[in-house]
C-alpha cells in the first residue's frame, strides 16, 4: 500500500471515529432540548451502533469495496 492508501484510510477511520463518538457526546443535550426519557435515549444508541457495526461488517465482507 502507498502512503496515499495509508493516508486515505487514515482519513476515513478519523471521520468514522468522530461521527461516532459524537452521538456519544450529544446523547445528554438531546435528551434535554427533546424532552426524551434515559430509556427512549439508550435505545437510539443501540440502534445507531447496531447500524454503523452491521455497515462496517458488511463493507468488509465485500473486500471493502462499496456495493453499486
């Protein structure tokens, strides 16, 4: 791999990285500016998890090529 392919994938896993952390982070000012319950909270954060692993999972079992 070239250092081109070394810094495209570096880039991605960084914006994967941030975008998830994110939720992690907003988790307490969406539950006050919504008015959502703890439960009603935990449960859309499982599914966002639930759905970026099921996406990473099925990226790679396709060889890490994107479906068309």
């Amino acid at each position: 791999m070239s250092w081109r392919g070394v810094s495209l994938v570096s880039a991605w896993q960084f914006t994967a990285s941030l975008c998830f952390y994110t939720v992690f982070a907003a988790t307490a000012f969406v539950r006050e500016g919504f008015g959502v319950s703890l439960g009603v909270t935990g449960l859309t954060v499982t599914a966002v998890m639930l759905g970026y692993t099921a996406q990473r999972c099925t990226w790679r079992r396709r060889g890490g090529r994107r479906s068309r």
